[in-house]
C-alpha cells in the first residue's frame, strides 16, 4: 500500500512539474515576434499640418522595414493632448505609436493647468524625428490692402489698430499658438487668438481670409508662401532656414532680442515598452531619415532629420520642458 502510493506521489509530482515545464514555456514560443499585425501612429492633430507630413514620411518607410503597414490615425483636440492621452493609455505593446511635438512633450506641462497624461512617465522615447523653424505667415491680400510689407509694419499697424487682427493656431499650447502669444507679448500687442484643430485647418483659415496672421511650421506653410498665397515676413528660430534663407529672424527683423520659438516632432511609445522593440523602431527610423531621398525631402520642406537615440530624445524632453516653462511663465498664456 505504502509502496504504492509513493509511486503514485512521484507520478503526480512528475506530472506536475512537466505542467509547470509547459506552463512556463508556452509564452515563450506562442508569443509572436513584433510587428505580427499592423502598427499605428497617431497624429495628435488635423490631417495637412506638419506632424501629419512628417508621420507620413517615415510611415511607408517603417512599413517596408518591418514588413507591416504602419497606419497614420488622426486624432486631433485640446492642442494635441487627445492623440497624447489615447497612446500614454494604450497598451504597452509597440503597436501604438505617438508622432509628439513640443506642444504635447515640451509646453503643454507647463500651460494646462490639468494634463491627463504625463510627457515624461507616461512615455518610452523613441527618437527625434525632425526640428522645425516656425514662420511668420499674413494673408497676402490682407496684408497688400492694409500696407503690411514685414515685420516692423506689421508691429506699427496692429497698434494703432487694437483688436482688428486675429491671429490663428494649429490649437491651444502648440508652438504655433505660443510663438504667437511669445510675439504679442515682447511686442505689447493685442491679437484674438484663433484655435484650430491643426496647422492644416488653420492653413485653409488663413488662405480664405478668415484670419489674418499665423506662426506657422514651415513645412506646412511653405506651399501657400510659394504659391503666393501668404506673405512670409521671418522665421521664428534663432538663425535663418536653409529652405528659405532669404526670410529675416523675427529677432532680426523686429529687433525682439532673445526671440526664439520652434517647433520638433519625435516618436514616443507608451511606457513599459520592450526595450527591444523601442531600439528597433529608432534604427529604422533613423534610418530611414538618413536615406538620400527622405533627407533631401525634409530638408527642402524646412524640416532638420534628427534620428538620435532614445536616451539623447528623453534628455531632450527634459530640457524641452524646462525651457518652455520659462517661456510660457514669460508669456502670460494659461489654458485650463
């Protein structure tokens, strides 16, 4: 009996620990390799502005490398913190992607007094995707029928007419929207403020004549000014564009010393990431961003192609959200 039942003690111990063999070694093989399925982007903002240029550019180029579509999704409100919000929440699983600007990574921490996510816990860097040169932009028939030919004309009408211009954004705490307020501020001007679910939307406001001025990215802008549409009057970096080398600094041509206020676009995944698949997605990216054609691209849009590593990109978050608190401390502008 007892002889019995030691054999039956050591099946059932054998068994069970074959169980637990299994057990733990199911994940490890019924797990598929990433990316098994099809990866979204989101865009925090409208479709035609320049988050949407840039995540279509690197899109098809990941698709390629990884052998899976990478799907652009749109999801624009509250100055990019909808689209932020939706992937800070999403699964940690490399199939939910964030094209982040300095709105949702760098000033909005600083200017909303409620942000239902948080730009440094709440997200894995992947990499800078492109730094970007905002662009002082009027609509040109305005601005030829109110005799606004740069920036020094502009200052000298808007204050002897306070409250006649408006001036529009891609949404409340993008670059766009605080260069503007940047601007009103050293120059003691008034502008409404016109918010927009994107610089694309804004774009159209400003070609039909609904607004009047924007601080637009550049490589949104760019077609319009070519097309004479608008009428660019400076950039709002610290140095001139390359894209476009003829157009002052606002510092330059306003004599506003210490102006400065662009823009830059990066890819972010939700915290708890696998580390792996983070370096993956920032080889091909920054791949794909030194490849002759896409270089070249960026580059005549008014884009600079970064490509740094996930560390470099979350030091520079860091700094980006130091730096924009000052500004937007200077600035005066709050958004509850």
């Amino acid at each position: 009996m007892s002889a019995n039942f030691n054999i039956f003690r050591q099946l059932v111990l054998t068994l069970g620990a074959g169980v637990a063999i299994i057990s733990i070694a199911i994940p490890a093989w019924a797990q598929a390799p990433w990316p098994s399925k099809p990866v979204k982007i989101v865009v925090p903002f409208a479709p035609g502005g320049t988050t949407d240029i840039l995540a279509r550019a690197v899109a098809p180029e990941l698709s390629k490398a990884f052998g899976q579509p990478f799907i652009v999704d749109n999801r624009a409100g509250a100055g990019g913190n909808v689209g932020a919000d939706i992937v800070a929440k999403a699964p940690a699983d490399g199939y939910t992607l964030l094209m982040g600007t300095v709105g949702t990574h760098g000033i909005n921490k600083s200017l909303y007094s409620k942000l239902p996510y948080d730009p440094q816990k709440d997200f894995a860097p992947v990499t800078l995707v492109a730094g970007v040169p905002n662009v002082m932009v009027m609509n040109a028939d305005k601005a030829k029928a109110m005799g606004i030919n740069n920036v020094p004309d502009f200052i000298q009408y808007a204050k002897a007419h306070p409250g006649q211009l408006n001036m529009a954004s891609s949404g409340n705490g993008t670059s766009i929207h605080l260069a503007g307020e940047l601007f009103k501020s050293m120059t003691g001007i008034f502008m409404t403020h016109i918010p927009y679910t994107g610089s694309g939307p804004a774009m159209m406001g400003m070609v039909s004549g609904t607004v009047d001025v924007m601080f637009d990215n550049l490589p949104s802008a760019m077609p319009q000014i070519k097309g004479g549409k608008l009428k660019a009057f400076a950039v709002t970096s610290g140095q001139r564009s390359a894209a476009m080398p003829e157009l002052p600094t606002i510092e330059e041509a306003g004599k506003l010393k210490g102006f400065e206020a662009s823009s830059w676009f990066g890819l972010l995944a939700p915290a708890g990431t696998p580390a792996d698949v983070v370096l993956k997605l920032q080889q091909e990216t920054a791949k794909a961003l030194n490849s002759p054609a896409i270089k070249e691209k960026l580059l005549a849009q008014g884009a600079i192609p970064s490509g740094n590593t996930p560390q470099e990109f979350a030091r520079f978050i860091d700094a980006e959200i130091r730096k924009w608190a000052s500004v937007v401390k200077a600035s005066g502008a709050k958004v509850d």
